[in-house]
C-alpha cells in the first residue's frame, strides 16, 4: 500500500507546482521597485549632452519613464506608439537609454523621432539596475511625488495604454 502512497503524494506536489505556476504573470519575476520612490539619479541627456537629466526632473508631475535602447528591436516597433502618445497627450514622458552606443542612441531619435522630453543615457546601466529594469522596453509610472506607481515590462500597446495606462495616469492626475 505505502509504495502506491509515495508515487501518488508525489504526483500530487507536481500537480500543485504547475497549478500554482500556470497562475502566475511570466512578465513579472519578482523584482520590482513599484511602490518606492524613484532612485536617484543623474545622467546625461542623449541629444544634449551639455544638459542633464535628474530624478527630482520628474517631481511635481505624473510621467512616464519609459526604458529603451536603439539596439533593441521591440523598442523600435514600440516608438511609434510613443510618437503618437507624446503628440496626442500632455503626459510627460522621460526616456531612460539604456547601456547604448551614445552616438547610435542619438542618430535613432534623429531618424525616427524624439517622444521624450528629455532622456538619460544609462551607458552602465546603473540606473537601470536600481529601477530593477529586466531588460528594454519597459516603462514606468512615477507619480507627483515621485513613486513609482506601476511597471509595464515588455513594449507597450494600445490595449494596455488603454486599460492599463490611461486610466491610471487619469486617477494619479486626479488625485
């Protein structure tokens, strides 16, 4: 009897593993900043590199910090959709170029467009890692005060700009 128990128990662990992990968001592996503030940073902006770009840059405003390197293909099917949120909406949005070639960086704005008011170049990373970034595109809510209030990791889409987004940027604007 025990020798069918241990095969059965078994199987039933398995079972409960692939349950719970059939629930789980593949997107989100557990590092996330969402709820903290912003980190301190300070960078330099990728076609201005006279100027800078800070954390406090962001205060006082809901924005959108959205993470993007030119050698990163999703980016590049996702800037458009930025074109148009920058030049359809008031939403501020900041770039963060992450561990890129400056020079490349700055030619791929020229070409395509700039949605941004500005963007940091991260060349090491160092902010990146402090955002807990998994990779590029990802993009950030920061509130007023300068929390972070929600992380879209992957590019954005209409339909998570609509649902997911918009909506939000609404309440935080709001409140």
């Amino acid at each position: 009897m025990l020798r069918y128990l241990i095969p059965l128990g078994i199987f039933a662990v398995i079972s409960l593993f692939l349950y719970i992990g059939l629930g789980l968001n593949p997107r989100d592996i557990g590092v996330t900043t969402v709820g903290k503030p912003l980190p301190a940073f300070t960078l330099t902006h990728v076609l201005d590199t006279e100027k800078t770009l800070t954390d406090k840059d962001l205060l006082g405003k809901v924005a959108l910090l959205n993470a993007w390197a030119s050698w990163c293909v999703t980016c590049r099917h996702e800037h458009p959709l930025l074109m148009q949120l920058a030049a359809e909406t008031a939403i501020p949005i900041y770039g963060l170029n992450y561990q890129d070639d400056l020079a490349e960086a700055q030619t791929l704005l020229k070409e395509t467009g700039n949605p941004y008011i500005a963007s940091g170049f991260d060349e090491h990373g160092q902010v990146g890692i402090a955002l807990g970034l998994t990779g590029t595109p990802e993009t950030f809510i920061v509130d007023k005060q300068g929390i972070i209030r929600y992380k879209q990791t992957g590019p954005l889409t209409v339909k998570v700009l609509s649902e997911e987004i918009l909506p939000l940027l609404q309440r935080l604007n709001d409140s």
